[in-house]
C-alpha cells in the first residue's frame, strides 16, 4: 500500500514563500500531483510532476509562482516538493500530494489512486 504524507504547512504572511514536502512510502514509477483545496471550493490542480521528474505540469492560478521538484533522498525515500513563491491570501487551503497511475504527468483528479492526509496552509494579509 502506497501512503503519503505532506509536511511544510503553517501560517505564512502575503509574500513569503513556502515549500511543502510530500514524502512517499514505495519509490514507485507513478507520477505525483499536488492539488489544493479551499473552503467551499473544489479541489484543483496545483502542480503535477511524471515518474522520472523530467516533465511538469501546473495549475493556471498558480502558474509562474510555483516549482515542482522531485528527488530520493539519502534514505531511499521519495520526495516530491512544492515551492511557492509570494504568497497570496488566496492560497490558503489544504494542500494534499497524491500518486497517479500512470508514470507520465496526469492533470485530472481521476487520474490518482492515493491522496495523503493534507498540510494546511494559511496566508495572512
């Protein structure tokens, strides 16, 4: 069974960035997205990254402020990060990573298999 789990969250003021990690239990050969949602809205796409970390892809209302990124760390474990630079009070949501079933970049909610618990992130005015 493949778990995620988002760290990184927190109270940040408009402007600063963040970057949240998502650390997944298998190195699997699936791409990985991550999504965010806010009260009373839908969850949508942030940032998606293929398998071998070589294609990106991003959401329109965060495109040009945000970098995916993807690495195994000294212990083996995969790491999918997101930076987000300059912070808007419109970014507070919960933040969730999540694992595709398909080893390139999947943009739709459908596509993925396993979510991780969230990181709520809140940007103050």
């Amino acid at each position: 069974q493949v778990q995620l789990v988002e760290s990184g969250g927190g109270l940040v003021q408009a402007g600063n960035s963040l970057r949240l990690t998502c650390t997944v239990s298998a190195r699997a050969s699936n791409g990985v997205g991550w999504f965010r949602q806010a009260p009373g809205k839908q969850r949508e796409l942030v940032a998606a990254i293929s398998a071998s970390g070589a294609s990106q892809n991003y959401g329109r209302s965060v495109k040009g402020r945000v970098t995916i990124s993807r690495n195994e760390d000294k212990r083996n474990e995969d790491k999918v990060y997101l930076q987000i630079l300059r912070l808007e009070p419109g970014d507070t949501a919960v933040y969730y990573c999540a694992m595709s079933r398909y080893a390139a970049v999947a943009t739709g909610l459908s596509d993925y298999d396993y979510w991780g618990q969230g990181t709520q992130v809140t940007v103050s005015s």
